[in-house]
C-alpha cells in the first residue's frame, strides 16, 4: 500500500521535476541583413 | 528582430552583434525552444539566416528508417547527418548514455533566398563534447 502511494506521488509530481536531461543549451546564428 | 526572437517560446535571452552579424540564443532551462521555430521567426523579421548552430544534449536513438537521431527532451528529435563523427555515436544508439553535440542545423543554399523549414532540420555533428 505504502509503495503504491509513493508510486502515486511520484507520477504526480514527475512533470514538476525540471528536465534536467532536456535540452538545447545554446543557439547560435549567423545573419545576413540586419542593420 | 531581437524582440521577435525574445517573444518566441522557451527563449530566455537573446544577444545581437550587429559587427558580426552574430545572434546567441540562451534558451530557458524547460528546453521547449524550436530551432525551427526560430529560424522562421528570423526570416519573419526580415532578415536572412546565412547557418544556425547548436549546442543540445540528448540521447542517441535510432528512429524507424535507421537514421541515427539525437533525442533531447521534451520529445525533440534531431536526424544526425551522415559522417565519420555521427557514426562514432552509433555504438550509443539506445544505450541510454547523454550525449552533448555542438552541430550545424541550417546553412543557407547558395541563391535559395527562402528558408526551408517544412522538412526536418538535420544536425551536422561538429564536435562531440560530452558522453556521460
């Protein structure tokens, strides 16, 4: 019972972690006429 | 074209050097930026993208024609071009292991004055950084 709840808590909670193995760190562009 | 880019999704900070005609994207940290929504967003505000590069971090995967794919959360996948460099990475593919690549996923075509966006953008890999 005991295990199902912390099953519970932990789905419900999940999609409040930071994805911390997400991710685009960084773009970077190069851009022809801008002024 | 600093203010468009700064209104697009998941878009934290963006940095213009006019001398270069360098723009850096520092994305926010939930990683829902759109490399492809980005470069239309460009285009719209009436400049041209001569090469976007990135940084990303995902794992290696293999998608259902055998390409060998970068998958970065939340749900990106970015088709790694073919090369020597790309094809190191396929020993990973499925093993789980985080990958952080830099690579080139646009470069303009010489006389296209029109961006493509309709197709997926593939990831030249230029340099692997990280695997963990």
């Amino acid at each position: 019972m005991k295990a199902a709840k912390s099953a519970m808590l932990l789905l419900f909670l999940s999609p409040l972690v930071p994805h911390s193995q997400a991710e685009i760190r960084h773009i970077e562009m190069r851009v022809e006429g801008m002024t | 074209m600093k203010q468009h880019l700064g209104r697009q999704v998941g878009v934290q900070k963006v940095e213009v050097s006019l001398r270069d005609g360098k723009v850096d994207i520092t994305p926010k940290e939930d990683g829902r930026v759109d490399p492809a929504q980005i470069l239309k967003a460009t285009y719209d505000s009436g400049v041209s993208v001569a090469e976007m590069d990135m940084t990303v971090r995902g794992k290696i995967v293999k998608d259902e024609n055998g390409n060998l794919t970068l998958q970065s959360l939340p749900n990106q996948l970015f088709v790694l071009a073919a090369s020597d460099l790309s094809q190191s990475l396929a020993p990973l593919a499925g093993s789980g292991t985080q990958v952080t690549l830099r690579g080139q996923l646009y470069k303009k075509m010489e006389g296209k004055k029109k961006v493509d966006t309709a197709g997926p953008l593939k990831l030249v890999v230029q340099e692997i950084e990280k695997k963990e």
